[in-house]
C-alpha cells in the first residue's frame, strides 16, 4: 500500500486506466500527530454530517516480483490511494497531504467509469468543514 499524490507521473500513469481504479470504503481513517516529545499518535477522522461510509479513490494492479527470499517469486495485488493537499481539519494535524475522499455517487461513478483526465479531476480535499475529529473507531460507546 503507498500514498498516491502525482498519479500522471510515468511511473503511475500505465495503471490510471479503469480497468486499474478501486473504491476503498471507510468510516473512519488518521494522521499521525506529532507530539512535542517527538512521539506521534493517531487522530482520527469520519464524516462531520453523521453519514457512515465514505471512499477512498484508490488504485490495484497485481504484480509479480520476489519480495522475500524465502517466499521466491509471488503474485500479489497491491494498492495506493490517491493523496492531495490537506483540507482544514486534516491539515491541522498532517499539512502536508490527505486521501481523496469521495462521499457522493457521481463522484463514485465518476472515478469508476469516466475517462482519466476526467477521473483525475476528482484529486482535490474534501471540502473545509466535511470532516471531524472522531475517537478511535474501535472505542465506540454502545449506549450502556
């Protein structure tokens, strides 16, 4: 898995063919935080309009190398997700970058079907004020 951030470069552009984008849903996702001791936690983000699920756009090809010697030669899928500069909230913790988040259905389809240069088009943050802060996914309340 690596950060996608200039998917026209050479290096990128052979998979930016439909055939090679992907959908990678999610409630929730973080940045690491650097700390003033020099360690760095987690922040999580979800959706600030309550909605549940939102996507990465995200890029697989399958791929065939030796990436251990004791495993020899393997086939795998692999993946990135495409990265762009950081929105507000994301970029108060990591400004350097954050995933393309694509909430709505015509962004979906958009990045599934549409053309690469069209497709591409979607590389931007989602917009100021999309997203909050969340505690970690895995410590959610259950009402008792």
């Amino acid at each position: 898995m690596t950060n996608i951030r200039n998917p026209g470069s050479a290096w990128w552009k052979r998979w930016e063919g439909v055939e090679h984008r992907c959908l990678v849903p999610l409630t929730a996702f973080s940045e690491p935080e650097r700390l003033p001791d020099g360690k760095s936690q987690p922040v999580w983000f979800a959706r600030s309009d309550g909605e549940p699920l939102a996507f990465f756009a995200g890029i697989w090809c399958r791929w065939t190398s030796v990436r251990k010697l004791a495993d020899g030669e393997t086939t795998d899928d692999l993946f990135g997700f495409l990265t762009t500069e950081a929105n507000r909230e994301v970029g108060a913790i990591h400004p350097k970058a954050m995933p393309v988040i694509l909430t709505q259905p015509d962004e979906l389809d958009v990045w599934m079907n549409a053309p690469a240069e069209e497709a591409l088009g979607l590389q931007r943050p989602l917009s100021d004020g999309h997203l909050a802060r969340r505690e970690p996914p895995y410590l959610v309340e259950n009402g008792s």
